[in-house]
C-alpha cells in the first residue's frame, strides 16, 4: 500500500476541476494501491468556502475523503519548524511548505498535486511529487 499525501488541488479538481483533470483526480482516490496521510492543513484549505458559499455535495465530498484518511498529521510545532525549513530552503509558499512538512512527517511516500511539474512544489526531494495537471 502506497501511503500519498493528496493536495488540497487534487481535492478540488475532483469536485470542481474539468473533465479531464476529475478523471486524473478520481484515479488517483480511487486507487486501491493507495491509503492517504492528510492535515488539517488541507482541511481548512478547502472545506471552509464549501461550506460558507453552501455548497453542500463539494463539502460532503471533502468529509467523505477525510474521514477515510489513514494518518493524520496536525498542527504543531514539528509541522511548523518543518515547513520553516523547506520554504526556506525550497522556496515554496506558506501552504505548500506545510503541505509539504505534513507529508514528510507523516512519512507518505508520494504526494499529489494539481501544481504544474516546474512549480517550487516539486523541489522536494525527500518524498514523490507527482502532479495531476494536464501540462
């Protein structure tokens, strides 16, 4: 079993995202070679607007998939050290820095995302990054 670590991207492009990309986006939460890591992170990342623009089938969604996470990673003062770190040395963004140390520590072995291959993102070298975008 592959433990991946799925971006807020993923998520959204599964309920939001074009035909093409939701089919990327459904193969990979679909397979059945995967388990997922997740953070609240990601959470807070997407169910908020969900939830206050009422749209509740998106929001449902998002809830189903969280609650079929099999390791959670949250907020601490480990994640944020991390994240530190990597945007310092990866130039990445606020989120994708904790993005990115939440997978880490959650020791996922892949992370996917929406993010085009020659985003900061995919700088990190301690785990896969694997981008569902049609490039």
């Amino acid at each position: 079993m592959k433990l991946t670590f799925i971006d807020a991207g993923v998520l959204i492009a599964a309920v939001r995202g074009n035909a093409d990309v939701a089919r990327r986006a459904f193969e990979v939460l679909n397979d059945p070679q995967r388990s997922f890591a997740s953070s609240g992170f990601v959470r807070l990342e997407v169910l908020p607007k969900a939830v206050f623009h009422k749209q509740g089938e998106e929001a449902a969604f998002y809830e189903a998939y969280f609650r079929g996470v099999d390791r959670w990673v949250e907020p601490g003062p480990a994640v944020m050290e991390s994240a530190l770190d990597l945007g310092s040395k990866k130039g990445l963004s606020a989120l994708d820095a904790l993005h990115g140390a939440a997978a880490l520590l959650a020791n996922a072995s892949e992370m996917v995302t929406t993010e085009k291959s020659g985003k900061p993102l995919h700088r990190l070298t301690h785990l896969k990054v694997t981008t569902i975008h049609p490039d």
